[in-house]
C-alpha cells in the first residue's frame, strides 16, 4: 500500500501501553465495519445484476448460477448502449472540460490579480451557489429555447464555458497559497498573466485540476434531469436511458437484474476515472483546504 | 503537512506588486473572468430577473403568444394559501435538519478514524469515497434494490435477525430512505476537507496537552473542534444549501411508469424546490412556478444569513496564534 | 428466458400500459400478413420522423410500423409530463400522444390540437360511420364536448361504471349475486357492500369506490347527469359544490365507505395502489372498473371462474346513460410539422393490424363498431362481459361534459387530486364532511382560475 504510506500522517513514535493496543484494535475493527457498511449497497447491486431475469430480486443471496448474460442483453437488448454511452461522453466533455479551465483561470484572477471590484465579484460567485436550481432553470429554459437552442447540445456548453463557482473557489484557494517566488521569475522572464497562468500555474495545478474533473465530470456524467427537459431522445445521455428501465418484450414487468446490470455498467466509467486519479485526487483536496 | 499548513493560512496571502504587472493587471482580471462573467449573465442574473419578471404573470406552456399578461400578486397570494407548498417546504426543512448533522457527523468521525494513523489509509479512503463517483440514476437502483420488500438487503436483515422483515421502505418510510442514500453517497467529499482541516492542526498542541494530562475526550473538544471550526461552518453552509437542494433523488427513488417530473414521488419526499419544478414542468404552470421559486430564494437567504450570522459566537478564528 | 410468474405484482401504473403490452407480445411471431399491404401509404412520403409520447407502443409494434412504412422512422417517448411540458412551451410538441378524455378539452380549446376531420374521410381503413360514440369525447367545438371537428380516437374504451364482482365472496357469505344485465341502484350497491362488510368481517376492501378516488370527479359528475344536474355552471367557471345539494349528496354517497373503512384509497390503502391485483386474488370484493379489466382475468382460472361484471349501478331517481368516463386514446398536434406521417401512424394503430389484434384481447373495448365480433368469448367471464357490454351499448353517447379550465396531464383532474388529498383526514373523522368538501371544492376553483387565465 504506497499511498497509505505515502498519505500516512508523520508521527512521533511513542510506546504503547496495552490500553492503546486495545483501542488500535477496536479502530480497525471499527474501520472494518464501517467500510462493510459503505460497500454493502455496491456490492449488492453488482449480485442483484447477477440474477436470473425474471427474479426481481429474491432468491439466495449470492445468486447461482451468475447470469451474466444480463450484462450482454443490457448492453444491446433494449436500446443502443453504445450510442447513449457516446451522448454521455460528449455531453460530459462539452461541460466540463471548458468548465475546469475558465474556473482554474477565474480562480487565479481572483487569488493573484488585484483590480478594483476584486471581492465584489468573488462574493457573487459565492452567492450563485446558494441560488437554487429551480429559479434559474425556469427563464433559463426559456433563453434556451428563445435562441433556438432547445434539443441541442448548446446548453452544455454554456455551462461548461461558464464554469463552477464552487471550482472557482478550490482553485482561488490552491493559488493563493502558491509560492509568489514563481511570479516573480515569471515577471522577470517578461510573461504576461495570461502566459504565467500557462507556463508557470497550470503545470503545476495537476492534483486540483484532478479534483475539479471528479467533482465536475461525475456530476455531469450522472446528470438527469436538464437532460430529459432539453434533449431530444437520440441526444439523451445513458441515465435517462436505463432510468426508464428494461422490460420484458411484452413490456409487462421490470427486469430488475438487467438494469441493475446497466447502473452498474454506467457507474464504472467514473469508478475507472477515480481511481486512475485517486492519489492525486486526495492530495487536491487536502493542498487546496478550506477556510469558511 | 507544510504545504496543507500554508494554504488554510493562504487566503491571506497578498499577490505580489510590481510596477510593470499593476498596468495590466486590472484589463487581466476582468479578461480572466469573462467566461464565468458570461454565465453569470445567462446563467445567472437574467433567469434571476426574467423568473421575478414571471412570477407576476400567467406564463404556461400554452399561452406564451396568446393570452399572456401581468396578474399582480396573485401567484404569491396562492403561494400563501397553498397547503402543499407550505407542506414541501416542511419537508425541506427537515431534510435540512437532519442531513446537515448527520452529514456532518458521519464526515468528521470517518475523517478522524482516518486521521488516527490506521493502516491501509488510502484503501479505506477509497471505500468511503466511493460512493461519491456513482451516477445519481444508479445509485437510485442499487438503493431500491436495497431497499425492496422481498428480496432487499435490508429485509434480509431483519429476517437473519429475526424480524419480519416484510417493510417496504421506499413506500412505508420514504424519507428516511432518501436519508439514507444521501448520507451514504455524499459523505465522501466532506470526509476529505474534514481530513484537510485535522492535518492543518499542529500536532504540538496535542503533545502540550497530553503533557497537561488532558483527556482523549477534553483534547477532542478543547483542540480539534475549536481548531476545525472554520471547516464545520463551511460544510455547515455546503450541507445546508446541498440539502435544501435536493430534488433528483426523490424522483429517482420513486417506482412507476411515469419518469422524470411527472413520476409520483411521495408527498414526503416532494421537497421545495421538487414542487416547484413540477408546478412548472408537472402542470405546465410557469408564473406560480417561478413565485414560489422565488420564495424559495428568500428561504435559503435568511437561512444562510442566519448560519453565517450566528458563526460569530461559535466558529474559532485565532487560528494564528497557535501557529507553529 | 423463463416466463414471468403469473403472480407477480404489477404496479398500477405499470397496469395501465396492460392493454398495449399484451397487444404487443400477441402479435408477435403472427405478423407481416398481407393485410398490412393496407397500411402501407399510398403516396410517397418524404423520409420523415414520428415523435409518439405513451406507453404502447412496444419494440415489436415498432418494427412492424417502420418495416410496413420505409419512409417513417417512430421515436417513441416514454410518457414523462415534465419533458412533456418543456416539449409544448418550446413548441415541438411530440406528434402524437396518449391521453384520457377529460384532458381533451384543455388542449382543444387552446388550439393545440390538429383538426383530423379530412384525415377521417380519406382514410381506408377508419370509417367515421363505424366508430363507437365514444369516440366523440375527442370531439370538441366552441365549449362543448361530443360536437364539432375530431381531434383525436380512444384506443379503446369501455363502460367504466360497471361493476366486477366477486362471486365467491357472495356466496360464502350467502348474499345473492345479481345478474349481468339486472338493473340495480346504487342504493342496492350500499347494502350489498354493508351486508358483505358484516358477513364477512375480515375482508379489508368491499368496494373500490371510482379507481381509487382518482375519477371520484368523472364518478359523481355521471350519478349527477343522470339526474339532469352538474358540478360545474355552463361556463366552467367554477365547480358548485358546497351550494349544491346533488352534488354533495353524491360526495357524501361514496365517502361513506370511506368511512366505514370499506373502501380502497389513502384511508385504507394497499400495497399495488389499485385494487387490480388484490381482486383477482380475492380479497376485494368489488370493484367499479368497467369491461378493460376483463384482460386483467387473462390466464387467471380461479379469479375467471368467480368474476362476473354487472351494470352500472343507477343513481336514485335517475336515468340510465352512458357509463363512459375514460376513453382513453391518442391526440395528434396542431403543430406537428409531419401532419401526414403522424396520420399514417395513427391511423395504422387505430385502425389496422393492432387495433384489430386488441380487439380480441378484453382490456377495452375496441373504437369501432365492425370490430365486436373479435370480443373475447371463449371463457364464461367474457361472455358475460360481453353481455354485459352490449346491454350498456345503446346508452352510449357523450354525455360528460369537462371541465376545459382544469388544466393538467395526470389521469385524476384538480377535483380527484384535491379529494385524494383530505380524505385521509376527513375518514378519520378529523375534518367534518362539509369541511372536506369545502377544501375540495376551494383547491378546485383556484385551479379553474389559474386555468381560466392561461
């Protein structure tokens, strides 16, 4: 385990006495049960999609035999997976990509730039959290579809362009606390801000930019709801796909295993993409801190 | 741990001044924040505007070139007399109560376990935060499947225990399998900003008070907690508009034919912004939809206000003074 | 694949797509006979794309549709009311959707509906001549239900205020069954329901009152019509409830079992939501759900063998008519920019192949008049119903006028959604009748003004 000896806290060895051995003991049974605990639903989804068809979810707890096959016929039995996958991805991209750049860009302007209405706006981007969805999306869908941007995926990337407040302000946080020497070097050298955002900040932001994908793309790959609300149904990402569910050919009776099997199929992309950027994942977050 | 130290002290960090950037770095600023200045404009202030605008018409989805015109206050009249707007917003305030703390709570203790110098830390991290990556529309399914009458996890529990085990959660107990379900999938994220804030605490603080003699416990609320207030309060804040924003979950959780807004979700789970989302796009009702949207806005502000306000008495600023 | 067990719960919702769904798997394996030659346009479309929002259309109907018409490709939408919304305030409504009579008039009277009438008399395969006089609740013209252009067809329909009951329960506990055709009251109804109540003490359900409240509206407004009144004024500008003694003597009627805890609804619920499952089970006694719940008999040998459905109980001191309240069927959009390719859909579902294999089937009774001789009449249950059917045939004939101010997408209007909200409350004696109906009736009328204004 690297990256628990890596993350491990530095501490002063000290001696035990046996009160602590047994305390060490109950926390890593404690540690134990509580992993059990989170794991416990993914665990039972992944068997749930194991089941025969028509079983819903009875039968023993650990299915036998494992029907597979529910993986193939949800991949191809009720619509093209791979085309919904596609739209996922796209949809995904479109808004998060752009997102992460303008709000590592917004973020360095507000942590290293000094201009007059500096906190004014900082503290509107802090208010747009607090503005809840509903308000918003109402005009918004009519702007949407007044500039004939309705079933189109132009939406996305007006999010994406538009970035995250939330984003904006891990990365305001992650540069305040950069070293100034680097600017100075910078200025010396002659860069202008835009090039020592470039070359000197973004290079060195990887684990808040690993941060800002996660927290963004995850987010995005799941969402839901403006999909159904703007899409036509050949543009709709995969959730409102395996949302409706699979059926039977006479469309009588959910086949609960094969969309289990789908969710699961849905949520492995960003469980890869996790843990391909896990390390640097928990560094961002722990470099970047908080202060309310 | 130098690097964590620095950063929760960096708000304060001043950018550096020289003649030569001062001249461009106003022009830099605003050329910077143009693309999220452009959202807040679309995104942001003309919605807010256009939905104060609607909420003093008769906007639906069938009357914008035909009938539409100004109707006063009526939308915020019928607001007023509106059970089930009062009823939903009820329901909000008691998904904020009870997930703000239990978010909190569950946040702090997992971070504290991995704070303790547990073996295989980054495995269980990645146990924990695991449920933060899944989709909103799989986690749903993964939690009926859970939470089904037959052959749910959770009655099968009950059953090896001894129960009856025949509790059909998402009907019988539709909010506490909500609860359930946003505890499990949004602890992760707080877990790493709560580890954050307890590896910023210097640990001669608690080398100083082991001397002392002060207890486990004592050391917990006279270092930890003071020292993590900042932290608290602004997970306090996230949890608090999170909660009040909950409104994909109760859809995905309901069973049925009907799908998205027009799924029937049970009255318990229709939270605030749920009902006035299917006031809008449940009965094509734009103008009321937007009022009480609206109403909802001056919720959340008071109630962030007030959090914020009462943070004077309670959150711990003399960080400081106890640095190393 | 193994089939399905025959016991499974299906949810009410899911039982409402029931009819299409068996049509579908039917027509499996029987289909591309030379009949669909008919189907097949006339005149060469331009390549063209068919938006259809419901339930049921199934896979195999759609490939059967796309291959008898090259030039139409179907994307089909499962019903979702919000995506449904954001498609009208954006003005691309889908082509053709699924509706219940009561929701015409909203969308009739607002112009958002296409005109089918030309569609009508050029087509082959739909006669206006043959078609049911249920067919006319998709007719609509200046304020009035039944008269004026067609916008729209049931897909099938059905006498819904006749009445299935269990006859095993009333032998068991000795009360005579009636007849399928004998005339009855609903007075006759109420002592029936009391004498099983009292025979038969364990029984949680005697009477499922108008679908689980969900038509308790369209349920009063026909024992009203029968005795020449009406919830609403000409105008529909309000609903008279409290002020009118019909009315709410009707009301009072059916809360009663509410009130002696013989009814099916949020005061006494169970577990499906509808009472479909749990009468074919044997343990709701009656229920008030029309000739489409004949499919629900399908393959079930003891719930087939103790049904029967009698006549629609007859309001006291009123006339026999038209126990019509659902018409379930489908509209095409004013503003579909395809108007012929959705005709060549609608008119393929409504009046070809499926609409035949539906007719043989017993979840509604078919549009058309030359499709009766399919009925279903191979089990004692469905010769029954079928007499039962043709004894309430001659009454048919719009007789329900609704209310064009009461806006909505859901099946249950303002009224039943109001309804089903206090009678908690008012069954457990929390809320005086009069208060109840009072609330009912002051929800209503603030929905018939936001309707009234938009």
């Amino acid at each position: 385990m690297t990256v628990a000896a890596e993350a491990a806290p530095v501490r002063r060895r000290r001696r035990r006495t046996p009160m602590q051995f047994a305390l060490r003991r109950a926390l890593d049974a404690l540690v134990l049960v509580l992993a059990v605990v989170f794991l416990a639903p993914i665990v039972w989804g992944f068997l749930g999609s194991l089941r025969e068809v028509y079983a819903g979810l009875t039968g023993p707890a650990i299915p036998s035999p494992a029907h597979w096959d529910n993986y193939s016929y949800a991949w191809s039995g009720e619509f093209a997976f791979s085309h919904y996958l596609w739209n996922t991805v796209v949809l995904t991209l479109i808004a998060t990509v752009p997102a992460v750049m303008t709000s590592a860009l917004a973020g360095y302007a507000f942590a290293r730039l000094r201009a007059r209405g500096r906190n004014t706006f900082f503290i509107f981007v802090l208010g747009t959290t607090f503005i809840p969805v509903a308000v918003v999306f109402i005009p918004f869908f009519w702007v949407v579809v007044k500039l004939g941007m309705y079933s189109t995926r132009w939406p996305w990337l007006i999010w994406g362009i538009s970035g995250s407040a939330y984003l904006i302000f891990l990365f305001r946080q992650f540069y305040a606390s950069f070293p100034t020497e680097l600017d100075d070097a910078a200025a010396i050298d002659g860069c202008g801000h835009l090039r020592t955002f470039l070359h000197v900040y973004l290079p060195n932001s990887a684990a808040p930019l690993a941060v800002a994908f996660m927290l963004l793309g995850t987010g995005w790959w799941g969402e839901y709801i403006y999909a159904t609300l703007l899409l036509p149904d050949q543009l709709v990402p995969l959730g409102v796909k395996i949302n409706v569910g699979y059926y039977d050919p006479g469309q009588q009776f959910t086949l609960v295993p094969v969309t289990l099997a789908a969710s699961i199929l849905f949520m492995l992309p960003p469980i890869l993409a996790f843990f391909a950027l896990q390390k640097k994942l928990a560094r961002g977050i722990v470099t970047t801190g908080v202060k309310g | 741990m130098a690097t964590a130290e620095t950063s929760l002290a960096g708000i304060a960090a001043k950018p550096i001044r020289r003649a030569s950037f001062r001249r461009r770095e106003t022009s830099a600023f605003y050329g910077f924040l143009s693309p999220w200045l452009l959202g807040f404009v679309v995104l942001t202030s003309v919605p807010l505007v256009l939905a104060f605008a609607m909420s003093f018409s008769n906007l639906t989805t069938v009357n914008l070139h035909t009938n539409l015109r100004y109707v006063g206050t009526d939308n915020y009249v019928r607001a007023y007399h509106d059970h089930e707007m009062w009823y939903s917003m009820q329901r909000t305030v008691i998904l904020m109560v009870t997930l703000v703390p239990l978010w909190i709570v569950t946040q702090l203790a997992l971070a504290m376990i991995l704070d303790a110098g547990i073996r295989f830390l980054g495995l269980w991290r990645t146990i924990f935060y695991l449920a933060v990556v899944i989709p909103a529309v799989s986690k749903a399914f993964i939690w009926k499947a859970i939470a089904d009458p037959d052959g749910g996890l959770v009655n099968r529990i009950v059953r090896v225990l001894g129960g009856r085990g025949d509790t059909d959660w998402l009907l019988d107990h539709p909010t506490g399998t909500l609860i359930a379900l946003l505890v499990w999938g949004g602890a992760g994220v707080g877990m790493l900003i709560f580890l954050a804030g307890l590896k910023s605490i210097p640990q001669e603080l608690y080398e100083v008070a082991r001397i002392d003699g002060a207890s486990a416990i004592r050391r917990f609320t006279s270092i930890t907690l003071p020292l993590l207030t900042p932290v608290i309060m602004f997970q306090l804040v996230w949890g608090l508009v999170g909660a009040a924003n909950v409104y994909v979950e109760p859809i995905l959780l309901s069973s049925g034919l009907q799908q998205g807004l027009g799924s029937s979700v049970p009255v318990e789970n229709v939270t605030f912004n749920l009902y006035a989302l299917q006031r809008i796009f449940g009965d094509g009702d734009f103008g009321y939809g937007a009022a009480i949207a609206w109403i909802f806005v001056l919720f959340l502000l008071i109630v962030t206000a007030l959090v914020f306000w009462s943070g004077r008495f309670w959150v711990f600023y003399g960080r400081e003074q106890h640095g190393r | 694949m193994t089939k399905p067990p025959e016991d499974s719960g299906i949810s009410r919702r899911e039982f409402l797509r029931g009819a299409a769904g068996v049509a579908g798997s039917l027509a499996v394996g029987s289909l591309v006979g030379p009949e669909l030659a008919a189907a097949i346009p006339r005149r060469r479309l331009a390549p063209t794309k068919v938006v259809f929002m419901g339930q049921e259309l199934t896979k195999d109907l759609i490939t059967e549709f796309e291959a008898a018409h090259p030039n139409i490709s179907l994307e089909v939408l499962n019903w979702d009311s919000g995506r449904f919304q954001a498609m009208m305030a954006a003005g691309q409504p889908p082509d053709v959707w699924r509706t219940q009579a009561p929701l015409v008039p909203q969308w009739a009277s607002r112009g958002q509906l296409l005109d089918l009438d030309p569609y009508f008399k050029a087509s082959d395969l739909i006669h206006p001549a043959d078609l049911t006089p249920a067919n006319d609740y998709y007719r609509y013209k200046g304020g009035k239900i039944g008269v004026g252009p067609r916008y729209g067809m049931v897909k099938d329909w059905s006498p819904d205020e006749t009445v299935w009951v269990r006859t095993d329960l009333f032998r068991r506990t000795g009360i005579d069954v009636p007849g399928p055709t004998d005339r009855w009251t609903y007075d006759d109804l109420w002592e029936i329901a009391l004498k099983l109540k009292k025979k038969n003490p364990s029984l949680k359900w005697i009477l499922d009152v108008a679908n689980s409240y969900t038509w308790i509206d369209r349920h009063v407004m026909v024992q009203l019509a029968s005795i020449g009144k009406s919830l609403y004024p000409k105008d529909f500008s309000r609903i008279n409830l409290t002020k009118n003694p019909a009315a709410m003597e009707a009301f009072r009627y059916s809360f009663r079992y509410a009130q002696r805890k013989m009814a099916l609804g949020p005061e006494n619920p169970n577990k499906n939501g509808w009472s479909g499952p749990d009468f074919i089970a044997g343990k709701v006694a009656m229920t008030q759900y029309g000739y489409w719940f004949l499919g629900m008999h399908t393959g079930q040998a003891k719930a087939s063998a103790n049904s029967r459905l009698l006549t629609a109980p007859i309001w006291k001191g009123g006339k026999r008519l038209d126990p019509t309240i659902t018409a379930t069927g489908w509209v095409i959009s004013g503003k579909t920019s395809n108007p012929d390719a959705a005709w060549t859909l609608f008119e393929w579902y409504m009046g070809g192949k499926p609409a035949r294999d539906r007719a043989g089937i017993g979840w509604g009774v078919p549009a058309q008049l030359s499709l009766f001789d399919r009925l279903p009449t191979q089990t004692a249950v469905q010769r029954n119903a079928k007499k039962t059917l043709l004894h309430e045939l001659p009454t048919s004939k719009v007789t329900l006028q609704f209310n064009p101010n009461l806006i909505g997408l859901e099946d249950n209007t303002a009224v039943a959604s109001a309804y089903l909200k206090y009678i908690g409350t008012a069954a457990k004696g929390k809320l005086s009748f009069e208060d109840f109906m009072k609330k009912v009736e002051a929800d209503t009328n603030r929905a018939i003004e936001v309707g009234k204004r938009g």
